[in-house]
C-alpha cells in the first residue's frame, strides 16, 4: 500500500513529551519531565463526577459545552478579572486547552498568514500553524528573566502577520508577563490590527503574590483577544481533558464553526463535576497555591545541591535549569544520559527553539510531583 500522507504533516515528530516519558517508563526512571501532577486533584470533584454519571448525564452535551459550566466560568472572570463574558455567545468548552488551541488558530490562519510565537513556545502551537497552511515566526525570550525585545517583536510585522500567540504564565520557563510588557504587546496587536490568542492555562499558578494579567482586560484588547484556559491545570485533572476559549462573539463563532468538526462536544458528567469546581473555587485556590509554591521552593533548595542552576520560576509548575559546563554536548545529551544512565526523566527544551539556540543550554523540570518523587529525582541529578 502506498502512504501519500500531506506535505504539512511530513516534517512532524513525534511530541517530547511522548518521547521522554517512553524512555522514563522503559528506564523506571523518576518522571519530572512530563507536565502532569503524579497526584489526584480535589477527590470532591471525583465524587461530583460520580454523581453526574449516576445521574444520567452520560449523553452528548451541547456543542458549546453545558451552560452550568459556561455560566460559572463567566461568573469567576467576572470576579477575578472584571471581564464580562456572555456564557452563550462568548465561552466554549473544548477537549482542554489543546483544542482551543487548535481551533482557535484554524479558525483564523489561512495559507501564507504569519504567526508570531515567543520562543521557547508550547510545541503545539508550532504543529497547529503548520497544519493550518500557516508561517510561524519567533521572538527569543532571552535568559536570565526571559525577557524580549520590543524591536525584535516590531521588525517581524508585516502584511502578512494575523496572530501573536502569547502564553503567560509561561510554560516552560514559569515567566509571569508583567503589565509593562503586556502594553508593548497590546500596543503592536492594535497598531497592526492583530489578533492575540492568549493561552492563560496556568492563569492560578502564581507565586510571591505576583498576579496574572489576562491581556484582554488592557484597553483595546477585549475583542481583539481569544483567551485560553485549562481547567486540568487549575484543578490538576490533566487526564480529564477540559479547556475553554472566551472571546467576543464574532470571534466565538468561528471557533465553534471549527469546534464542532473537531471533537463536537466534550464529557458531558466531567463537566458537571466541573461546574461544581468553579462554584466552589475561591476555597480551593488558596491551598492550591501554597500547595505548589512549596513543591516549587522545595525542588529550587533541592537543586542548590547540584551542579544545575535554576531560574526561579514566578508561575505554571516548571522550572528551568542551565546544564553544566563541559558535561553534557547540549540539552538533548543531557536529556538522554540523565534518564539512561541516572533514572531521571526531564524535557529537552531545544524542541521548543526554533531561533535561538538557548534551548540547549537547558532542561525543563516539572515540580508538581509529590514530595517524595521531587527529592527522589533530583537526588539523581545531585549525582552529577
């Protein structure tokens, strides 16, 4: 049988992510590669989950996803943010954040537009361009604070730009945009008429009473921005696959357009259990946070025992460390000898470069782990 697969796809791998976590299991190597925690979030939403199978609530839920669920998310943006999001016309609940990724960007990329992603970038956005006939191009957030340069930004503008892709907090490096930069970012969308796809999957997860901006409460931002959250990342449910876009409704519809040929609905009893969530979030937030800056704390006073130095994170739940001098030839060496040799998984950042070659000098670490795993796994690193 001959395979004639589409251009677009030929170049495509294999995610790191699949790759490193095969060899962790094939290895039994300690995983702090993977982003997922290796513990169950609030066992109330298991039971809510339960609750709403037992309940019959086992049939296809409305494309746009159940109202409950859409109603308590506008009600907490509302809260948090002072964004007021109609449920009906403005929010959509899509397979996790990965779909409203995916259809937010096919819904507007068309063949040849251009598509501004901040390096190191989520490698989903990169496949998601590509296979929507589009260009990706790159603005390096540089070491040590993982800033960038407004003009590196400004020189890649030109006819052919449509999207900038903005991730805050930031997966990998845990950079926390601050508002000054947001601006500078706001400012560019509106002088060229861009659209913002801002994925705010860690939207929570911030640390040292720093806060999370949403780019869409900046003036001029509100309908030019599609806002993208995880709820697997709030409620560290990662394997229950519930994210949502909220947008004007202009730019709903087309979302919902690409939505409904893609996955239709999502888990009709899932999002009861997480509707229930939502109601109920200002209690859970607080203990999910100090629950995490610990872990962070306790992998960065961990890690000054070894020879990576770390770059404290500020959101999200990785951390990004420099490999040491003369060791390792790069990142995926580094990668590779750590999990083979040492029984220690973690992600070459590399992967998510496609203009700077800082990735090499690098590995990500995910710390939502439990205590134990963390000391266990980065003992290993210690050894080196």
């Amino acid at each position: 049988m001959i395979e004639k697969i589409a251009d677009r796809i030929s170049t495509m791998g294999n995610s790191i992510f699949a790759t490193m976590s095969k060899l962790s299991a094939e290895y039994n190597a300690t995983n702090l590669g993977q982003g997922f925690p290796d513990f169950d979030g609030p066992s109330e939403l298991i039971e809510e989950a339960y609750l709403a199978m037992k309940a019959s609530k086992n049939q296809y839920a409305p494309s746009q996803g159940i109202f409950s669920l859409r109603k308590n998310i506008a009600e907490i943006q509302n809260k948090y943010y002072g964004m007021d999001f109609d449920p009906e016309t403005e929010i959509t609940i899509t397979t996790g954040a990965t779909e409203a990724l995916y259809c937010s960007i096919n819904a507007f990329v068309n063949p040849g537009d251009e598509v501004i992603l901040f390096e190191p970038y989520y490698d989903a956005y990169y496949s998601d361009v590509i296979l929507a006939g589009g260009i990706p191009r790159f603005v390096t957030l540089k070491k040590p604070n993982f800033s960038f340069d407004e003009n590196e930004l400004r020189d890649l503008i030109n006819n052919e730009t449509k999207i900038i892709v903005l991730n805050t907090p930031h997966n990998p490096t845990g950079k926390v945009f601050r508002k000054d930069e947001l601006e500078i970012i706001a400012k560019i969308a509106i002088e060229n008429n861009l659209l913002i796809i801002s994925d705010e999957a860690y939207e929570f997860l911030t640390f040292n009473q720093i806060k999370h901006i949403p780019i869409a409460t900046l003036p001029g931002m509100r309908n030019r921005t599609i806002t993208i959250n995880s709820t697997g990342k709030t409620f560290g449910m990662t394997g229950w696959k519930i994210g949502y876009a909220s947008a004007s409704p202009n730019l709903t519809t087309a979302i919902r357009k690409v939505h409904q040929w893609t996955t239709f609905a999502v888990n009709t009893p899932i999002q009861n259990a997480l509707a229930y969530g939502f109601a109920n979030l200002e209690k859970y937030i607080p203990e999910f946070v100090s629950n995490y800056q610990n872990k962070r704390d306790l992998a960065l006073n961990l890690l000054k025992k070894t020879k990576f130095k770390a770059h404290k994170p500020d959101g999200s739940y990785f951390i990004m460390i420099d490999i040491p001098d003369n060791i390792f030839v790069d990142d995926v060496d580094a990668a590779t000898k750590l999990v083979r040799e040492y029984g220690v998984a973690t992600i070459p950042p590399s992967v998510f470069y496609s203009k700077s070659d800082e990735g090499k000098t690098m590995l990500r670490l995910c710390f939502a782990k439990s205590d134990d795993t963390l000391k266990k796994g980065i003992e290993k690193l210690a050894l080196i």
